[in-house]
C-alpha cells in the first residue's frame, strides 16, 4: 500500500488492505477517507506521517478502543491538544511482523550459508532470528515442516512449487539499520509494536510476543542511520553469505529516493558484495518487474531483483512462481534468474 498521495486515496487504499484482516481499520479507513474535517486535520502533519496504521495506533495508544466506533478516533483526533499529534511525530509504523519468516525461509535456505544477514528498516530486529524458528507449509502435495529448533512454529499456506527446505539454517551473523530502532529489551517500545498489530488480530499479537522472547534471549545488534547511507558499510562488514533483505520497508521512502536504493542494491548486487532479498508492494521498487497478472493486496518476493513469489503481507500465504512466470533478470548471475 502507497503511503505517499492524496490523503483520501491513501486511507481508501489501506481500507481494501485491511479488508477481511481488521473490519474495525476497514471502517475507519473509510470514514476518514470521507471526512473532510479530519483529512484536514491530517493535512497538517507531514506527509509521511499521515499513514492510516500510524494513526490509528497513537490513537490507540491514547485510548482510543480498537475495536470501537469511528465516532471516538474522530474525536480523539479533531479534539487533540497536541499530545496525540506528538506521538504520531515522534513514532514510527514498525510492525517487525515475524510471520513474513515463512515466506523468506525458503529464500534464505536457497542462498547457502553460513548466512550473514542485514535488516532494513529492522524496527527491534524480530526477524533477524529465521533460525529460531519452526515452520509448516501448507502445500499442494500436503503439510510439509522444518523443525528441530524448539522455538515457536510459523505455518503458511503455500501455492506453487515452493521449494522447501531441508535443513535448518544456519545463521552465524545478523545487524539490522533502522531510523529509530527498537530496544526489545524496552518495555515501552515492546507496547509500541504490541499496539500496532491490527486490533483484531489476536494470533499476530501472540506471535508477537513470543517473537520478542526469541529476540531477548540475544539481543540484536541495530544500528541507527539512514538506509543509503548505512547498508554499504554492514555490507562490507558481514562475513560469509551476506544477505539483505526488507519487507514493507521501502514503500516508507519517499518515492524520489526509492531509484536510489535499487541503484545501490543493484551494484551491491552486481558486485558480487550481497545477495538481496525484497519483499515490497508490487510497484515500490522501480525496476524490479511486476509478473502479470499482479496479486492485488500481496506483496512482491524478489531475490537479486528477480521475482520469485507473490506474498501475504503478514506471512499467511506464498504463491511461488514457476521460472516461466519470472520476469526480468538479475543484476548478476543468479540461481533465480
């Protein structure tokens, strides 16, 4: 989903996202969207900060009940002192949703290993730990599961010839970049990603939690800095199969600087310095082609620029796409290509 545009289409926009998801964010993406008092309302924070899940969770951070009437985020919003607007400035959409795992492991686990991977846009690093984890795919030939860690188990259903691994993998090196990373360690930021899962999802909200145990048993290594400027240098650092990867990461620059991350991550790429694992919004990523036809409200998987699987943006399902169905080339020779 675009968080850049008109305001209106914005919220109509993350309406059909949470449709069937959340009916609550559903219906106040909606009224929002035909609320000429509160769009001007919005109208005064800047752009970025406008996005539909920003909003609503500052909203439910000051108490505003979710699920709950429309009537009541109006209120809280047009009737702010100035405390609801702060939140929304000084906060971030850093959902960390740890379900996406079960549609990279079957990347990660097609790269190699030992893996070294770099997190964009890492939030509090939750999916820095694939290796933590048990999964279940949901297959056309059956259930098909990779266990062995004890942790918690990620199911998906999957659709295609996904291919599924075989082993555990092996992750001897992680750092995630973020703006404003969170400390899971932190009470207050653990609340801050607990509020933002979706108010009726009450499974993300569980997995959540459990993700952050995962997470405080090795704290990750976050780095504070901007993308462009700071990935180069993990890059270089990260022994052994370095792999970055995003998810729902880059739709958050603004769309003049989004050209100039593909550009650095196509000559990493190029250069043989990493692999690159992007998990975006069909679209986000110029010059990383879309298959037709699009899924509409899934995301884009692509490995070194090449697409490789259509994706629930909460990690419920995988649709792997047969080589046939692949367009473009990577920027570098490449197993996907």
């Amino acid at each position: 989903m675009e968080v850049f545009g008109d305001t209106a289409a914005v919220y109509r926009g993350f309406a059909a996202e949470a449709a069937g998801e959340s009916p609550c964010f559903e219906h106040w993406a909606h009224s929002v969207a035909r609320d000429g008092e509160v769009l001007e309302w919005l109208a005064r924070l800047p752009e970025r900060k406008r996005q539909p899940n920003l909003v609503f969770a500052a909203a439910r951070w000051h108490g505003v009940p979710a699920p709950g009437p429309y009537d009541a985020l109006r209120t809280a919003l047009l009737e702010d002192d100035g405390t609801l607007a702060r939140t929304i400035l000084a906060r971030s959409t850093q959902t960390n949703e740890v379900g996406r795992l079960a549609t990279l492991a079957p990347v990660f686990a097609m790269l190699g290993g030992p893996l070294s991977l770099i997190e964009a846009g890492a939030s509090a690093g939750l999916c820095l730990y694939p290796d933590r984890y048990d999964y279940r795919w949901a297959t056309d030939e059956g259930v098909r599961v990779l266990g062995g860690t004890g942790g918690p188990v990620l199911t998906t259903a999957a659709d295609g010839p996904l291919p599924v691994p075989e082993r555990p993998l092996e992750v001897t090196w992680r750092a995630g970049v973020d703006l404003n990373p969170l400390d899971v360690t932190r009470e207050d930021d653990v609340a801050w990603l607990l509020t933002l899962v979706w108010p009726e999802q009450t499974s993300r909200r569980a997995r959540l939690q459990a993700a952050v145990a995962v997470a405080r048993d090795e704290p990750p290594r976050l780095v504070r800095g901007d993308l462009l400027d700071t990935l180069p240098a993990l890059v270089a650092e990260a022994p052994g199969v370095p792999v970055v990867f995003h998810s729902a990461v880059v739709v958050y620059l603004e769309p003049d600087r989004r050209p100039e991350f593909v550009a650095m991550m196509t000559d990493l790429v190029g250069r043989g310095a990493c692999h690159w694992v992007s998990n975006e919004a069909p679209g986000v990523l110029p010059g990383v082609p879309v298959p037709a036809p699009a899924r509409s409200g899934r995301f884009l998987l692509a490995v070194d620029g090449v697409p490789v699987a259509w994706t629930h943006g909460h990690g419920a399902d995988v649709a792997w796409l047969p080589a046939s169905e692949r367009p473009g080339t990577s920027a570098s020779p490449s197993a996907f290509s």
